[in-house]
C-alpha cells in the first residue's frame, strides 16, 4: 500500500507544511528571499518569460529598491545643465570678476556694479558683458559633468536601502567632486577666463579671442600658466560643493522626510539650490578673491596664495576679501538654482530612455 502512495507524495496544494513533512523541496523557494526565489526560477523558464520576469524584477527595484543615479546619466545631465546654466548667468560673473580686478592701491575704474555695467556697455556694447563666456562655456560643460559624475559615484555606494544619503556624508562627496572637478578642469579655465577679462581691461588688449588668447598663454607661459592659483583653486571648488551639495541633500532630506519617493517640484528644487548657493557665496569668497588674483595678468606679484591673502589683507584690509560678493550672489544664486532643477529634470528624462539598473 505504501508502494502506491509513493508516486503521489508531491507538494502542490495549499498546505505547505504537509509538503514539509513529506520531505518536499519544491516549498524552499518559497521561505527563499523575492531576489533569490525569483533568480532560481528564471533558469527553468522559457526566455520570453525570463525576459518578462526580469522587467518585473526592475520595477520592482524601482519602486520599492534603493533610488540612485547612474554615473553615466549624471554626466550626461551635468554637462547639459553646466551649458544652458554659465549662457544665462555669465554678465554677473564677468561684473564680479572685473570688480576683483578693481584692486583698491590704484584708483579704483568702478564705483559699484551699476558702473561697471555702465562702462562695459559704452566701451564695448552689450557683447562687452559677454567677453571671456567662450572659455567658460568650454569648460562650463566639462566642468558640471565632471562634478556631478563624481558626486553620484562616491554618494551610491554611501546611501541606504531607500536611497537616502546622511548628511555628513553628503558633505564628503561634496567635497571629493569638488576637488576632482578643480584640478580636471576648473583650474585651467578660471586662469583662462580672468586673463581674458584682465586682457580687457588693459588700454592696449593683446588677445583676439578664446584660442588666440589660450596659444598666446601656452607660448609664454606653458602649460603652467594655464595652472596658477591651483591650491586657492582647489580649496574653493573643495568647500563650494562641500556646502551646496550638504545644504541641498540636508534640505532634501526634510523636505521628503520618511518619504523617500516623493517627488520634488521644479519651483522647491530651485528654491532650495538657491539656498544652497547663497551659504557657499558667504562660506568661501575670500577664497573666490583670492584664487581671482592668482590667475590674473599681475599674479606675478605674488609670491604663493598665502603671500597673495597675505597682501591683500596688508594692503587692502579684511573687506577686500568680500569685494564682488553681491554680484556673485546674484550670479551663483541663480546658477546653483538653474543647475539642480536642469540636472534633476534631464536625470527624469534619461530614466525614461535610458534603463540602468
């Protein structure tokens, strides 16, 4: 009689602990995690259906999984933020940098911001406010995807299950890209950038353009000379995405509390990258005013950064180190807005025709 029973002892059923009892194996996948469940069970099924299962298994990790960003999209999505961003906002940085210029032991060209813009205008029409935007554009793209590539490769590994990166450890990425975007690209397109502007302010302007002004630079200078101001340069890129990059994360993590899914509108993800902006102008200017002297025509005159932020406080006293600070307010107030809400908004885009997992 047992004989005949034998052939019928299978676990199909309801009763899972019955199939236990009879020494079943088919319930184990069942007391398996989803992941391994469903992983054991594609090698037996047709590949229409493996294919099927593997869709599900991403929406899945979509849905409820650790929320991060490929590298590759933030690259691709930083670089296109960085280029629409520095065509917007580049008449402040020009009026910023030239007021840095302005330096006070000679009789100052400008009175204030209005002036500059006045005389900017009337010496050379509006594209004088435009002077210099090629060699930022250049860099402008390279230097966001380099800042946000590298932020989102350190962050990911650093967030929970639910995508939710701490704060200090926001602050480390911050930190990280910024310093990988400074000595990559940063670095060289700042001297660039103010030895082209500083060339405007002379009487007798020696440089016809970006590539003339750059062949020019590297014929008398080297390749060094497309590096001075490195150190000041590092310590600013360095501590500004340190500060934009916490602020923005911390108030992210606020604003979606034990909510990891929800969404933010375009109007609060600028509001806050405003924000964010505003603390790292008041955070490092100093280090802004400093790295702007190393990497003009006169950066001669000093012997290092520390001799150059020794000078100026010798000679200009401690509110040179805050000379520039409302129109580089504007300016980055506005570019950090315009930055995070392009690169969230490209982020969603690429999702959508771009699968990773």
């Amino acid at each position: 009689m047992s004989s005949l029973l034998k052939p019928f002892s299978v676990c199909e059923g309801p009763c899972e602990s019955c199939g236990v009892r009879r020494g079943c194996q088919s319930s184990a996948p069942d007391r398996q995690p989803p992941s391994q469940r469903s992983a054991a069970g594609l090698g037996a099924v047709p590949a229409h259906q493996r294919s099927y299962a593997a869709r599900r298994s991403l929406a899945a990790a979509a849905i409820g999984g650790r929320k991060i960003t490929h590298p590759g999209k933030a690259i691709l999505a930083g670089g296109i933020a960085g280029g629409i961003e520095i065509c917007i906002t580049f008449p402040t940085e020009y009026v910023k940098t030239q007021l840095q210029l302005d330096a006070r032991v000679n009789p100052p060209r400008y009175r204030g911001i209005g002036d500059c813009v006045k005389l900017t205008v009337q010496d050379h029409g509006l594209r004088g406010l435009y002077r210099g935007l090629s060699s930022l554009l250049y860099g402008s793209i390279p230097k966001s995807a380099v800042r946000f590539g590298m932020f989102e490769m350190l962050s990911n590994p650093m967030r929970d299950a639910t995508g939710r990166l701490d704060n200090t450890r926001s602050l480390l990425c911050g930190l990280g890209a910024g310093i990988t975007e400074a000595i990559i690209v940063v670095c060289p397109m700042e001297t660039l950038k103010v030895k082209l502007i500083h060339d405007q302010c002379s009487l007798r302007p020696r440089y016809r353009g970006f590539f003339h002004g750059v062949s020019e630079i590297i014929r008398e200078q080297g390749v060094r000379g497309t590096y001075q101001g490195l150190t000041a340069t590092v310590l600013k890129q360095g501590t500004n995405q340190a500060i934009r990059f916490y602020v923005m994360n911390a108030l992210r993590n606020w604003y979606k509390g034990d909510d990891s899914r929800k969404e933010m509108h375009p109007i609060v993800t600028a509001m806050f990258g405003a924000t964010a902006g505003a603390a790292s102008v008041f955070g490092n200017t100093p280090l802004d005013v400093v790295k702007t002297r190393m990497q003009g025509l006169e950066a001669h005159r000093y012997k290092n950064t520390m001799d150059c932020a020794f000078q100026i406080l010798k000679q200009e006293g401690p509110q040179a180190f805050y000379k520039g600070t409302v129109p580089r307010l504007g300016r980055v107030c506005l570019d950090v807005a315009i930055v995070f809400v392009i690169y969230e908004e490209v982020v969603k885009l690429l999702n959508n025709v771009w699968k990773t997992q």
